[in-house]
C-alpha cells in the first residue's frame, strides 16, 4: 500500500471517517486518527520529529517474489523512507541494553475503526518488515459485537495478544484507564495506539520509537497527530487545514450524499465540486440531522482568509479547546488530510520538534518505556494527564 492510498477504497474510507468524525475520533501518523482519527506524523512527544518531505518521490515495495532478508532485531529491509529511500539503518538497528521488546500497545473499545488499523499494525510487524515484535490488545469494551471481531483479529495473527481488564462502569471510559497498564514489564518498549486510529504514515513507529530510544531526556514521545484538539491549531497555523464546508442545499440543509434511484455522490478529493452553499450560511447551531454529507472546498476566488468563514477559525492552543467538543472542526480537518493525501502534500504537517512545556497533550500514540510506566504507578484513572503532565513535571524530563 502506497502512503498516498486509504486503507480501504476512498469513498468507503472517507464515509467511514465522516461517521467517526462526529464521534471525536483521531487521525493518525502522519497518523490519522480515525480518520477522523490520528495522523501520526513525525512527533515526538508531542514532539515532531523531522523526517523526509513525502511528496518527493512515492516508496517502491519490494517484489513480493523477490528473497527478504530480516535484520538483527527481525526487521525486513523494506522502504521505511518517506521519499522512497530504503532505511538501512532500521534493518540493521539493534535494540539498545535493557530493552528486549517493542510492543504495539492498543486500547480496543470499537470495532469499526480496529477493522482498519489492523492492516496497519500487521504491516508494521516486524516479521513484515516493521519494528512490533507484536502487538498487546487491551480489551475494553463488553460489546458482544467487538469481543466477535476481537476474537477473529486474534485467531489472524500469532503476534498479536489480549489483555483483560476489569472496567466498573458499562461504558469504556468511566471506570478510568489506570488498570490497563498493569501488566507492563520494565524491559519491553510500548507503543500506545487508540483504537480511532486508521492511518499511519509508514516512518511513523520507526520515528518515535528511535527518538524515544536516542533521547533518555525525554519521558513520552508522540507521533503526529490529525484531529488532536491542540495539535488542531498547529496545523491550522502551519496550513495544513483546507477551506472546506458541509455540502447544502438552497436552504442550508444538508445534502445525503446517496439518494434513492441515484447513483452514490464522488467522495475523491480531486473530483468534489466547489461549494456552493447559501449566501450568509452559517454552522452556528447547524447540525446535519444524522445526514450522512460530504464536504467541499470553497473557490477562493481571490479572496483573502478564506479559512475566517470555516469551523478551524474557532481551534484554539488549548487539549480541551473548541477543537475537542466541536465535530465540525474534525470534519474539516480530515477532509483537508484527504486533499493533501491526495495531492502528496503531506509535509504540509511537518514540523520540527514541539514541545509541549507541560501542557497536556493527548496520548493517542505514543512510544513509552515500561519501565517508565511501572515508574509511574500508581497511575491515575486519567492517564493522558498523568503520563503527560504529572510524571514529566515530577521527574523534571520532556515531553
């Protein structure tokens, strides 16, 4: 799969993203976070890590034919550069003393969204050519219909693995998520994946996990992350967001994207047509009624902030800012990741290192030693602020 294709066919991915965007999930690495999920790009810490500019020339695979070679640590020698380069280094890059495993660590809750990061966590295996020795579900739901797509994703792959945890309240997130750390070893390096995350720019795991490694200064390091409320700014601010709006009718209602007897609407970047909304449309209090709708760029025509007149003029540098509680932001973020996916315009998320000064920063994907974790206990039943504000501040190390 080429880092300018969606795991699943576009106008699949992108009315499956849409649906998700509603729901505040993350694009992911770049990661997209589901898509309106996690971008992963290259952080570390919330802190980026430079990496080459994507659109340079696009990675050759290797023929599926042709004889592979696994390196020191189990890696394949595979593209692992943005720009088509193969990486040598991560071939033959061993892990340092005192770190015997790296391990994919995800909190499983919603079916859906897992169904697509799979491709991406076999894919970065390292029996396929990644750095995961395996990857460690962490089961948090008691949805009959996840546990069924649980057990099939666990009879699919040898490395991958459960973990069970007792959650007190009938939802995934009130009973707290300190207890899902309890079965972490010391010597195993992790990296924490939500389950909302459905793309990953392919130097993303590579990335964060050597900086992490490289950097004993730095306690948590983060991938780069699309729909992130702070990191929602940062885009914006890099501009990386596209002007887009809800496609609406004469009366500003929202248009279904598929009406009955028509053939389904075109959700490819490259063929969406200009909006072309109500003069004085406004998405104060609109809401699209459970319409399933696309979004559509807006024609500049020569006009100057075009973004004023669009929901990421509201984002602000805040982890629980406008860019977490309103939905609207996310749907335009992903829709403007789909244009520069398409478009190869990926660097326009890059950045060089950002650290957050203690300021909490979300944990969607994360490179974490465990035991820095194991440190960290106690952890709290709001683990994003104990792992991002409270331990880096205790310990006097970045993030």
């Amino acid at each position: 799969m080429k880092p300018s294709d969606l795991p699943t066919s576009y106008s699949r991915a992108a009315a499956r993203a849409l649906n998700c965007t509603r729901g505040h999930i993350g694009l992911c690495a770049i990661i997209l976070m589901l898509m309106m999920s996690t971008l992963v790009w290259r952080q570390r810490d919330l802190v980026a890590v430079k990496l080459p500019v994507m659109e340079q020339r696009p990675p050759t695979t290797l023929d599926s034919k042709a004889p592979t070679i696994a390196g020191i640590n189990g890696t394949l020698d595979r593209f692992w550069s943005s720009n088509g380069e193969s990486v040598q280094d991560l071939v033959h890059w061993s892990k340092p003393k005192g770190v015997d495993k790296i391990m994919g660590l995800v909190f499983y809750g919603r079916r859906q969204s897992v169904s697509i990061l799979d491709c991406y966590l076999k894919r970065n295996l390292a029996k396929n050519g990644g750095l995961l020795d395996g990857v460690i579900f962490v089961e948090r739901t008691k949805d009959p219909h996840d546990l069924a797509l649980l057990k099939k994703l666990l009879e699919s792959e040898s490395s991958y693995e459960k973990w069970s945890v007792e959650m007190s309240g009938d939802d995934n997130f009130s009973s707290g998520f300190g207890n899902s750390y309890d079965r972490v070893e010391d010597h195993v390096m992790y990296v924490k994946i939500d389950d909302d995350i459905v793309f990953m720019e392919d130097t993303v795991i590579p990335s964060i996990v050597k900086k992490r490694l490289e950097h004993p200064e730095y306690y948590i390091v983060s991938a780069n992350v699309v729909n992130q409320p702070l990191l929602s700014w940062v885009h914006w601010n890099l501009g990386a967001i596209r002007p887009y709006l809800p496609e609406v009718d004469s009366e500003g209602k929202a248009m279904p994207s598929k009406q009955s007897g028509q053939k389904p609407l075109d959700w490819n970047p490259s063929n969406l047509p200009p909006w072309n909304g109500p003069e004085g449309f406004s998405l104060d209090n609109w809401e699209p009624n459970d319409t399933t709708h696309r979004w559509l760029p807006l024609d500049k025509g020569g006009k100057d902030h075009i973004l004023d007149t669009t929901p990421i003029e509201a984002t602000e540098y805040h982890p629980m800012g406008r860019g977490w509680t309103q939905w609207t932001i996310g749907a335009q973020e992903h829709f403007s990741f789909f244009e520069n996916l398409w478009k190869k315009k990926l660097s326009a998320y890059k950045f060089e290192t950002w650290d957050f000064q203690y300021e909490r920063m979300g944990i969607q994907f994360v490179a974490l030693l465990g035991r820095d974790i194991n440190r960290a206990k106690p952890i709290e039943a709001d683990d994003e602020n104990h792992f991002s504000c409270n331990m880096p501040r205790a310990l006097g190390r970045r993030k």
